[in-house]
C-alpha cells in the first residue's frame, strides 16, 4: 500500500469544515480534539447503519441479534441466566426472547445433562448462519473501512483508542459501561 506524502496536501472531510464553522464561532475549539471526536462519532453512526442494513438484509430484529450474538460469544450454548446477566435482562424477558427465536428455529433448548431442572439453550446451523451473516457484512465494511491504514497505522490507532478509553473508563461517573 502506498503510503501518503506527509508534504502533499491533505484532502479534506466532512469534519475539516465542520471544524472550521465552528472555529469563528467558539475561538477556543482546540480542532483536533474537535476534529477527532467528531470523526469517532461520525464512525459510529456509519456503522451502525451498516449494522442496521445487515439485520435488515437478514430479516432479524435487532434483539434477536444482540441475543444470538451473547450466545455464540458463549461457544454457541448457554443457560438462559447467562444470557439474561449478559444481555442485562430480566429472565423472563430472556424467556421471550428465546421463545421467538426457537419459533424462527436460530434456538433449541434441551435439558442441562448436570441438572434435570435447567436448560441450556444452544444456537442452531441456522442461528449461527444468520447471526455470521450479519456480522459479516459490518465485519467486511470495518475492512474496507480501516484498510485505508498499513498495518502499523491500525495498530498505532488501536493503541491510542485503548488509552483514550481507559481514560473513559476510569470516570467514576461512567462506570456502567456496556458489555
């Protein structure tokens, strides 16, 4: 990949004149820190709609995905408490989920072998496609998106996300973060 010249002119983006609006406006705007945050925050509403599109695409709520996506994180089978403490639902709020998406048959639930009282649910061939499917599409665009980059450059950018969000998460006032 060929590597930008720091010498040549840089083209411009929607936020370099969202900056320079503001700039007359409120004189202390420090640009890059204005520049950066709102770049983030463009990145964010981007993929989201990605995001959004592909659950489209693959005719499955937003819910339903959050749900099956906990469940694969978990290998593809949990109890539904665990799935309730990962989605912070109520269990019976997990009951209806899982309740619709054994219908659509992206779940079963079968007796835990430990405990005759419990159920373990597990994704099933169709549950981990559509859930693939749909991430693959957000996981395609962050691609495209970050491949822009050399290699070094995405690290060098994940590094100072980390530090920008441990910052973040040091705030005692956001301590609440989602998992």
């Amino acid at each position: 990949m060929n590597q930008p010249d720091p010498a040549a002119p840089q083209e411009q983006d929607w936020t370099d004149g969202h900056v320079a609006r503001w700039l007359p406006v409120l004189p202390g705007l420090d640009p890059v820190v204005e520049g950066a945050v709102t770049r983030m925050k463009k990145l964010s509403v981007h993929l989201r709609r990605i995001r959004e599109q592909s659950l489209l695409d693959f005719d499955v709520e937003r819910h339903e995905f959050d749900t099956l996506h906990k469940l694969a994180g978990r290998g593809g089978s949990a109890a539904p408490s665990e799935l309730a403490e990962d989605l912070d639902l109520a269990p019976a709020s997990v009951t209806g989920r899982l309740d619709a998406l054994e219908k659509r048959g992206f779940v079963r639930r079968t007796p835990s072998t430990a405990d005759r009282r419990r159920v373990v649910v597990e994704l099933t061939e169709s549950g981990r496609t559509t859930w693939l499917g749909a991430m693959d599409v957000l996981g395609h665009e962050e691609e495209r998106l970050l491949g822009v980059l050399a290699p070094a450059e995405r690290a060098t950018l994940n590094d100072l996300l980390r530090r920008v969000m441990l910052a973040a998460e040091a705030d005692p006032d956001h301590s609440h973060w989602p998992h």
